[in-house]
C-alpha cells in the first residue's frame, strides 16, 4: 500500500492535491483513500491531507502515522511544530520539499537520512499562503515519484477534478503539474509501498485519567482554564501586521475591536500593541484601520529585519 501525506498552508490546495493524486490512483486501478484534515479553517493555517492507494482492499482508516512519501509545499512549515511535518518519518520515507534550499541543506536542517527531494518550481511571493497552482505542481510531482501514474492519468485527474473552474485556470495547473512530473523523471519510482501493518501489532495508548464529578455538582468547571494562552498561533502567520505610530490616530478601539483573535491591546494613551505571539495575520485590522496605519509585510521579511535590528 501507498501512504503519502501532503503538507501545506489553507488556501494552498492540499485537499485539490490530494484529490487529483488520488483520482489519478482511481483511473490506473487501485482503491484509494483521500481526505484533508483541518485545525483552525483559516488562510495560513497548517494543514495536512493524505491518500492511501492499494491494489487490495484498504482496511486502514485515520491519520497516516508511518507515510511513504511526504509532500510539503511550504517549506516555512517544517520548522512549526503543530504542522507535525517530519511526524512517522522513517528511512524508507521520501520527503519533497517545495524550496529553493537544495536537498543537502534540508538534510542538515532536518537531520533525517531517508531521501529528501526538492521541488523548486514556484516562484517566491509575498503571501507564503498564495503559492500558485502548488497544489497541482505537488501532485505532479509525486505521481512522478510514485512510479504508477502514467502522465496521461495525471493529466485526466486534473482535468476531473477541477472541471468547475475557467478554462484558462485548468490550463496553468495542468502546465505546473506536467511540468513537475516531468522533472522527477530521473527520480521515477523512488517511492515504494509501505508494509502491511497489521492490527496485531495495534498498542493502546497511554490513557491520561480526568477527575470527573457529577454534574449537579460541577458541570461547569472547567479543569484547565487559560490553557490558549500557551498555544502561540503566531506561527501561521505569513503576513505581519505592523502600526506605523506616526500614522495611527489613536483609534483604539476599531483595531481592538475588529481583531477576532484579540490580540490588539490597547495601552496608556491609547495606544495599541499587537500580540504577535497570537496574532494569526488574518489583516483584518489592516483593512478597518481609519488612517491606514497598519501595514502588511511578510512575515520572513519582517523576521529579518528583527535578526538585523538584533544583531546592531
């Protein structure tokens, strides 16, 4: 059986990648398994969708713990600990990786001694999260990869999947993904079948035991209050939202308030301060600021200028 994972950004088209990998699957015969999952449903978020495909029946069902190949289309994401990216990699594991870094950088980074391959066939932009047609150009890669998708099945999938869209749309991705199958050429078939898991082998996990009372007498306690503060959800941003204080007319309470994640405090003077550490970069207080005060920049360029400022 094939188990792959497909990693990325919402708004990226993971969920279309693995619907045309997996169509693709479907028209050369095998029985496939694909589907997304989702934390937080917003742009720039981590997400991940998988496929299985099988000759046989496919009995497995859940996440892929132990995947085959690994397709990460935002490189930014390995370094995210709630992308879960590197998760099950062993040495039979091939991870792609959509970057400009070569394969040894990324071998050095992430210290695993399986085959990594690099796909650097997207231009960079301003917004990690509007990569274009990478959903496309990682599915072509990997059918590539895979050694049992014939590019005409790649090219029908495509085709199948995205019929609800303009022509002239379905025509870049076909190019992007044909145009990344045909680059993994030399690298066909370097992805081969996981084993059999067998559910013998299953182990239970360590179940952590919560005191529970009757709920006439606590129903509404929560146990662990304030625990969201410790989830820094700062790091799906990919666009950072910067007050220019000069500009800013002291407004506060439209920037506060319009923030759904309240991560705009207001201090003395009304001032307001963005919680970065919290803020998702939805830049929804750049488009309600009165004064256009506040400015969208990436987030990799703003992380450098910090390192520079830092560094002075």
């Amino acid at each position: 059986m094939f188990r792959i994972r497909f990693h990325g950004r919402g708004g990226q088209g993971m969920k279309t990648a693995s619907r045309i990998l997996g169509t693709a699957f479907f028209l050369e015969g095998y029985e496939v398994q694909d589907a997304p999952r989702y934390g937080a449903e917003r742009r720039g978020a981590p997400i991940f969708a998988y496929v299985r495909a099988a000759q046989d029946s496919i009995n497995e069902r859940g996440i892929i713990q132990h995947p085959d190949l690994v397709i990460v289309a935002d490189d930014t994401l390995v370094p995210v600990p709630a992308a879960g990216v590197l998760a099950g990699i062993g040495l039979d594991t091939v991870l792609l990786i959509n970057s400009d870094d070569s394969t040894e950088v990324w071998r050095h980074r992430t210290n695993i001694t399986g085959s990594v391959v690099a796909l650097p066939l997207t231009a960079d932009v301003e917004d990690r999260a509007d990569l274009p047609y990478i959903g496309a150009t990682c599915a072509g890669a990997a059918a590539q990869l895979l050694g049992v998708i014939s590019r005409d099945s790649l090219r029908r999938a495509i085709e199948e999947e995205l019929a609800a869209l303009r022509q002239s749309v379905i025509d870049k991705n076909l190019s992007m993904a044909l145009q990344a199958f045909d680059a993994m050429a030399e690298k066909a078939g370097a992805v081969k079948e996981g084993k059999e898991i067998s559910a013998a082998d299953y182990s239970s996990p360590d179940w952590v035991e919560f005191p529970f009372e009757q709920a006439s007498i606590s129903a509404p306690v929560i146990h662990g209050a304030l625990t969201s503060v410790e989830v820094n959800t700062g790091l799906w941003r990919t666009l950072r939202p910067v007050i220019d204080y000069e500009r800013c007319n002291r407004c506060w309470w439209v920037c506060s308030t319009f923030c759904p994640d309240s991560a705009i405090n207001v201090v003395e003077g009304g001032k307001p301060e963005i919680d970065y550490d919290h803020c998702k970069g939805c830049m929804v207080c750049v488009a309600q600021c009165p004064p256009h005060a506040i400015e969208a920049i990436p987030e990799q360029v703003a992380q450098k200028d910090e390192k520079q400022g830092e560094s002075v």
